[in-house]
C-alpha cells in the first residue's frame, strides 16, 4: 500500500541537509514505534519479527536484511540548493512511502496520527504531518513502465577489507549489463524470504529507458552518491540512479518493488517507483 503524506515545516522558510534520508528513516522507525516498540526493535535491529503474510517456514523469523517498506524523496513546492543545504520556500511538502506488510503499515499509521511532529537535520529543525492520503494501487500487468521517485540502487560484492570477512559493495551503474539480472535475483529473494518460496512464474526484466539515459549524457548523467548518516562516525555512501524504466514479468513481483522499492535499501530512501503515465 502507498500513502502521501502532505508535511509542512514550522517555520516558512528552512533549510535541511542535502542528505536528508536518514533522518526521514528514523522518523518512519519512530513513528512505528509510538505504536510497537517491539515491532520497531524487530525492523531495526532483525529481532525475530511475526507477520501475518509469512506462510512458510520462514513465518516468525522475518530478519532486518528485509524492511519491506520504502519512501520517496520530499517534493516541496518551491526550493533551491546551495551550500550543501536545501532552501525551502512555501508550505506544503509532499513525502510518499510504500509498506508491503500490513501489520507495519497499521503500527506506522497508528503511530503518526499520536504524534505527528519529526525533524530533519536537528532537533529543532521541525516538521509536521498534516495529512496522509491512501494512495490507490495501479492495476497490475505484465508490463509496466515507471518513474523513480528515489534514487535506485543495486550492488554486487567485489572483494574483502584486508584480511575480514566483510566484502565491498560495487555499486551497479544504469549502463551495467549485470543490472537487470540482479535487479531480478533481489526480488526473487525478497519474495522467498517474505514466501518460503519463488513463485513459479519468476519473470522479472528491466529494462532502463536508453533515451532518457543518452540525453542526460550517459550512465554518469543519472547517477546520484547518496551519504547516509553524513558526518557520523558511520556514514556510509551509496551510489545509485534516477532513470525511468519498464518492468515485464510477474505482476505479483511488480507489486512487490512497488511496494518495498526496486533494488536495495529501501527503508533507506532507495528505489520508490510511480507508474509513468
């Protein structure tokens, strides 16, 4: 299911930092919160977490590799950048998030009309939910095409840290020849996960839209680096891209990455999509 939610600042005229999805992350996890700490704790930390769609021997044993949710970016009706920082002018603010499972779309709705205030960036940089509309779902086919609405990101491992077990991501580009096949493996995992077992008709093609890619100037043109936790102990960055696309296959997979984002890290900001008109 998808939701918009239309935000304002508290003051007219604020700024917050260009990466500023982590701090949209956390108010999700707060806000779910309010409603089921435990819940929350499960999302966040891959304690065991019972749903009510798990109907395998996965059932009870959902771990956080998955989060099953994702969200746009903002769209506030008039800003600039500069500095590092967005401008914001005007009020409203439009945010969209997707969630797959309903059992956390419930504790999240729950938990943002008790509470309806976050921030972003600091503290006192504040913000609040004045309305949340249920987005009705597209109808479903084997072949859609769709705008991003956050930047998609998939990755391979490419070699360890020294003498560690922990391998390096490779981030793939928009030209990758690799993208489609991993784009399919990580949804094909996701629904195992979720399922207990792939589908029978596992067909999952995407296909990027070359066009839009060549007038942008190449796979360079749609990248986006995205720091997560920027200026923390932890920061971490990740390269993804911004590209219109058409998805054939499965539409039950298709719902899916609507759902919980195409690619990796959704509940991070990545990979929301919009059916393109």
């Amino acid at each position: 299911m998808r939701l918009k939610l239309k935000i304002h600042p508290y003051h007219r005229h604020t700024s917050i930092p260009i990466n500023y999805a982590y701090y949209l992350s956390s108010a999700i996890y707060r806000w779910i919160e309010k409603s089921s700490s435990e819940l929350s704790k499960a999302l966040h930390d891959g304690y065991p977490l019972n749903t009510s769609k798990s109907n395998s021997n996965n059932s009870g044993n959902l771990k956080h590799t998955y989060k099953f949710f994702c969200f746009s970016q903002l769209f506030p009706q008039s800003s600039t950048v500069k500095d590092r920082l967005i401008h914001i002018d005007g009020d409203a603010i439009l945010w969209y998030i997707g969630m797959h499972i309903e059992d956390i779309l419930k504790h999240f709705i729950i938990g943002i009309f008790e509470k309806q205030e976050f921030f972003i960036g600091s503290p006192e940089n504040k913000f609040y939910v004045n309305q949340v509309e249920v987005i009705p779902d597209p109808e479903w086919k084997r072949e859609m095409k769709f705008k991003a609405l956050s930047p998609i990101t998939v990755s391979v491992p490419c070699g360890a840290y020294g003498n560690s077990l922990s391998f390096q991501a490779r981030y793939l580009k928009a030209d990758d020849p690799e993208l489609s096949s991993v784009l399919r493996k990580n949804i094909l995992r996701r629904y195992e996960f979720l399922y207990g077992s792939i589908p029978e008709d596992n067909e999952f093609n995407v296909t990027l839209d070359e066009d839009y890619i060549k007038k942008r100037g190449g796979a360079n043109g749609v990248s986006k680096l995205i720091t997560i936790k920027e200026g923390l102990r932890d920061e971490t960055k990740v390269r993804g891209f911004i590209c219109p696309l058409t998805i054939q296959g499965n539409p039950e997979l298709i719902k899916l990455a609507y759902d919980s984002g195409l690619g990796e890290k959704g509940s991070m900001g990545f990979g929301m999509l919009e059916v393109n008109k």
